[in-house]
C-alpha cells in the first residue's frame, strides 16, 4: 500500500476477537496522511454487518458521508 493523501475513515468493530498491536488506528494510520477519523460499531469482525449491527454501520456510515 502507498500512503494517501487525505483522511480516513475508519469504522472499527467494537468487540475484539484478536490482539493487534494498533487498535486504535488497526495499523491505517500510517497510511492516511491527514489523519483517521474513527467510528465505533456495535459487534465483532464477523458480525459488524449482520442485524442489528448493521443499522449502526449503516448510520455511522452516512453520517460520514454527510460530514465530507
């Protein structure tokens, strides 16, 4: 991956299943050069998209939108 130029926006599952060295950026912070803006969704990596997680994916997804 090349750095980007611009911000990110990420939408981290609120459950861990896994350690990771980064949780707060999950490692993209090195890649978004102006910065990651961090959504936190209800469920796991597995389960972030299924109901009822996914209508507050689904909401914090186009809040963002709506903030570009």
């Amino acid at each position: 991956l090349r750095p980007y130029n611009g911000t990110l926006d990420l939408f981290r599952a609120m459950t861990r299943l896994y350690f990771v060295d980064d949780y707060t950026h999950l490692g993209w912070r090195e890649f978004a050069q102006k910065g990651v803006r961090v959504h936190d969704v209800p469920g796991d990596h597995e389960t972030i998209m299924n109901p009822p997680n996914d209508v507050a994916l689904a909401k914090a997804l186009q809040k963002a939108l709506d903030n570009r």
